[in-house]
C-alpha cells in the first residue's frame, strides 16, 4: 500500500486495486480508518481522541498562542 503523505503522525496511504467508494487509508499508531474521497466520511475504523487538539481549539478562540503536537512514532 502506497504511502501518500505524512503528517502529525497520520500516514495517509492507498491500495492500486482497492474496492469502491473512491477511498483512502489513513493510519495513526495502532488505529486505522478509511475515508471516502468524495465525502471525506469515516466509514471504516476509528481514530482515537486526541485531547491536545482540543486543548489547542481552546487556547485559538481566546486567541493564546498554541502548542505544537508531537507526532507518534
């Protein structure tokens, strides 16, 4: 499976010969998910929450400086 992109400890990836819908695999640690590229809908998998996002979105709407997040390895 092709890794397409990386980002925040997410690996974005695709099989060549993948069934329908239009979709892709995005991994984080042990989670897995697949999302439809036409929707962006999860409907496959799951992700676990990840309370350092939700922190930052606090710290934007009272405009305070935000904290980086570490990826997983």
């Amino acid at each position: 499976m092709p890794e397409i992109s990386r980002f925040y400890g997410i690996v974005i990836k695709m099989f060549f010969d993948d069934h329908n819908p239009p979709h892709f695999h995005a991994l984080y640690g042990e989670y897995e998910v697949l999302i439809d590229i036409n929707t962006f809908a999860v409907f496959a998998g799951n992700l676990p929450p990840r309370d350092e996002l939700l922190n930052d979105w606090e710290k934007a709407r009272v405009q305070e400086p935000l904290n980086t997040i570490e990826p997983l390895k």
